[in-house]
C-alpha cells in the first residue's frame, strides 16, 4: 500500500551540475474503484541531486490518512544510477508512524528511526531506495531500455526486493489527456504493482495499480506542470 500515500518520477540524469528545475503533480486516489483521496508532489533539483515533497489526503479501510514524505536523493557516477541519501515520512491516521531514515553514500546500508525505535538494515549488491527515488530509477531503466531488473525498497520496518518487467506499450484514453501511449512495468515481489509511464508526457508516470488481495489501488495523474528540459533520450 506504501504507493498509494506517494509515488512519483523525475528526469533522467542532468547534464548541467548547475540546472535548476521544478517539476509539479497532482494525482488522484482510488481504492476499489471509488475516489477516496489526493496526492500533490513538488519536486526541487539543483543538477544531479533532488529534494521531494509528496502530500496526500485519502480514506483507506473507512479511516481518514495524511501522509508527509521529504526525500533527498543523488545522482551516482560511480554505478549510474539514483541513490537515496535521506527522507522523512509522517503518517497520521491508517498505520501512522513517524519514519526517519538515512543511508550510506553507497545506498547499501540504512538507519531506520521508527517512531523513536532504531534499526540498521543492509544489502550486499542492491542499494536500498525509498519509494520517491525507486520510481525515479524505475524511469531511468526504461529509458535505457532495460527490460528486466531488480530493485529493493527500504520499508519502515524492513528491506523489500522486487523483481521488474517492462511490458508492451499499450493505448489507453485518459482524462484529461486523452489517448495515450503507456508503457507498463510489472512489479512482483511484497507488493504487487503496474506503474504506466507516458512518453509524450516526458516518461512521467500517469498511472500505478497497487495488486492487493483484499484492496484493488490506483493513482491516476490529474495535472503535471515542470520547469525542467525533457529527458536526453
């Protein structure tokens, strides 16, 4: 359920350390197919480095939820790839929790502070992501045309391996967009996900299915405005 309170993707790598963009989104929540809330994201970068603000307001199980998330994350020339180097979540409501985290410059290893309770937690090849710089590397797979690859998310109490799988492009009319092409990418692991990238809209996610037994989710993007140059791909 973790993106249902806060997802998103940004550009590919900056060439100019000294670009200065903003990206904005706003997305609406579903739950079973009834609307039960909002999600904004404001998104900051200063050439390879990046600071998002996600919100949400949303109903989940008939209990009313506002989520808070800081994310600081960089671009890493040593493997290519974005790392998480902080991010500060606040929950109230449905599993509220105040979540700090930090992690190694290599991504590898975290320091969890759960609501006053500290753990470590570490991975031997994989870095460890929040759920903001996930999707922002899940964009960057795609635009290298990577078809398969594996990703581990860092929870609020434990490490969650996924394995991914870019699917064929499919077309699908969404308000208010229209007719769009979308790229889908499987998620299979804890969390069964779709995330649905728009080339026509710079690769950004329009849409992300949450897979749950008990609970069908989905975010659809409302309204995107950015700043920032399309992706060099």
């Amino acid at each position: 359920m973790g993106l249902l309170v806060g997802v998103c993707s940004w550009n590919a790598q900056a060439n100019d350390e000294q670009l200065q963009c903003s990206r904005h989104a706003s997305y609406s929540i579903y739950l079973s197919g009834i609307h039960t809330g909002e999600m904004t994201r404001t998104e900051q970068w200063q050439g390879n480095t990046g600071v998002i603000n996600a919100t949400s307001q949303a109903s989940i199980l008939g209990i009313g939820t506002e989520y808070q998330q800081r994310s600081q994350l960089v671009w890493s020339d040593a493997t290519n790839e974005w790392l998480t180097q902080s991010f500060h979540q606040q929950v109230s409501g449905f599993r509220s929790r105040d979540l700090q985290v930090t992690f190694s410059p290599d991504g590898r290893q975290s320091e969890v502070n759960l609501d006053g309770k500290v753990s470590t937690y570490a991975s031997e090849q994989i870095p460890l992501r929040d759920v903001d710089t996930l999707t922002v590397q899940l964009r960057e797979s795609l635009l290298k045309g990577r078809k398969q690859f594996a990703l581990i998310r860092q929870a609020s109490d434990a490490i969650e391996p996924y394995q991914y799988y870019v699917q064929e492009v499919q077309t699908r009319t969404i308000a208010p967009w229209g007719e769009l092409q979308l790229i889908p990418i499987e998620q299979t692991g804890a969390e069964k996900m779709t995330y649905y990238f728009a080339p026509s809209l710079d690769y950004q996610l329009v849409q992300a299915r949450y897979h749950g037994i008990l609970l069908q989710g989905l975010i659809e993007l409302d309204s995107y405005s950015s700043t920032c140059p399309p992706a060099p791909y």
